[in-house]
C-alpha cells in the first residue's frame, strides 16, 4: 500500500488547482475568519477588501443553514486567500470545507451521503487523482466478488 502523501508536497504540480473558484463558508466561520484577516498586520493587504463575494443557503452543509463564497482575487480565481506560494494564508482558521477536502461532509442530521470531489479524477497533478480511481477499483472489485459469489 503507497504511504499517504499530503497535498503541500505536490503544490509545485498542481498549483493549488481547488482553490481556484473559492470555496462556500458557513456564515459563522466567516465572521471569524474575518476577524482574524482583519486583526492581523501580515493581512494588511487584505483590510479593507471584499472576503466573502457571494451569499446561498445550504442546511445540508452549514450548520447555521446560510454560507457565503471566499471572493476571487481575479475575475477568474483563484481564492482571495490564496498565497503566491501556493499556500493558503489562513490555514489554521481555513475553512471547514477546504479542511475535509476531498471529503464532502453534509451534516450529521443530512440525509446526503457522504461523498468524494471527483472535480480533480482526469487531472494526474492531482493527489485525489489516485487516491478517488484507488477507492473507486476497489468499489468494483468489491462488486465484482460479491457476483461472483452469488453466481455460484
Ligand atoms: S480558504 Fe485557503 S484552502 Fe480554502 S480555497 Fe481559499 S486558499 Fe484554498
């Protein structure tokens, strides 16, 4: 079995390629991301600026039912809090949803399972890339054993 690599080993490949378009944050943790954007002087470009560009409802994904979009430093991405090294700038206070990436966690009480992004499945600088065709083989040869069982 191949040794777990994280992401951060494979920025110079992939170059940040999720956070690209943003990601939905929980109203709640925006408020607090914010706070910690704005308390800080390393942040100093970032005062001032719009954060959070775009507003939806999900009571699947957030637990106060309402989230809002990291904004676009560009028409065209990536994230706002994106650094120029590929690294993400609020990585201890990151979003929940970048935090379980590629893992789609609905809430407890949701009745949506839980999923893998399969966004990045055709992309090889990808990390997930392996790691989604590993789950998704074993997903078949699972099938596969259980036919040929009830074959004989
Ligand atoms: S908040 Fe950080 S990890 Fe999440 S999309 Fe933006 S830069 Fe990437």
């Amino acid at each position: 079995m191949k040794p777990y690599r994280s992401c951060v080993t494979n920025l110079h490949a992939c170059k940040a390629n999720c956070c690209k378009n943003g990601v939905w944050v929980d109203v709640e943790q925006a408020k607090m991301i914010e706070e910690y954007v704005n308390s800080r002087p390393e942040f100093s470009d970032l005062h001032g600026k719009t954060l959070f560009a775009e507003y939806d409802e999900d009571s699947d994904y957030f637990p106060s039912g309402k989230c809002v979009g990291t904004a676009l430093a560009t028409p065209d991405g990536p994230c706002v809090f994106l650094g120029a090294d590929y690294k993400c700038r609020i990585y201890p206070v990151r979003p929940h949803f970048c935090a379980d990436y590629p893992f789609m966690h609905p809430l407890a009480e949701s009745q949506l399972p839980v999923m893998i992004d399969n966004m990045f499945e055709e992309d090889p600088n990808c990390i997930y890339h392996e790691l989604l065709s590993a789950t998704l083989k074993s997903i078949e040869e699972e099938k596969a054993a259980e036919r040929a069982k009830s074959a004989q």
